[in-house]
C-alpha cells in the first residue's frame, strides 16, 4: 500500500539497521566470526556526531552492545572491549541526549 510517502533511506538508517542485523547474526554460531571482524566498525558508529538523529543511532548501539556481548561471550569479545570504553564514556557525560546517555 502506498500512501504517497516516500524517500530515499538515509545513511545513519542503514547503520542503524546494520546494528540490528549484527546483534541478531551474533546470536549465531556460524555468523559470529563475521560479527566479530565488523566490531571495530561499529565501535566507529559511537563517534559520529554531525548529522540530526546520531544519537538515535548511538543509543540503539549502546543498548544493543549488551546482547552482542553476552552471545559473543568474554572470549572473542575481550579484545575490543578498550575500543568501546572512550566512546562509550564519552556519549554517557552527554546532557543533550539522555536516553543515550542512559544506554551508554
């Protein structure tokens, strides 16, 4: 059904569907290698600041990062967990954006 809205996606939208589809794919076994080589992409994600919604983006991450983690497991994780700790922080001292804040 076509209600006469529509646009072309914006790039922060793939990203934010990209934190998606890499939360699902670390749930499985056979994808977890490949969530593993993209985790310093998406620690990349946390430091984008010059568009409207960035921290719509960064709060799905923060809260996605969790479950990421726990299907991953301490082992294969262990090794980018300092790639997430300055954006991290950094995005948790934020007063614009407190939803963001509180998923860091």
């Amino acid at each position: 059904m076509d209600h006469g809205f529509s646009r072309p996606k914006e790039a922060w939208e793939q990203s934010d569907g990209v934190i998606f589809l890499l939360r699902e794919a670390s749930a499985l076994e056979s994808m977890q290698a490949f969530v593993v080589q993209n985790l310093e992409k998406l620690a990349d994600l946390a430091y984008v600041d010059h568009f409207k919604h960035a921290s719509t983006l960064k709060e799905n991450l923060f809260k996605s990062l969790p479950q990421i983690l726990k299907s991953l497991g301490k082992k294969k994780f262990r090794g980018y967990v300092e790639t997430f700790l300055d954006p991290t922080f950094r995005n948790a001292k934020s007063e614009g954006a407190q939803n963001m804040a509180i998923a860091a």
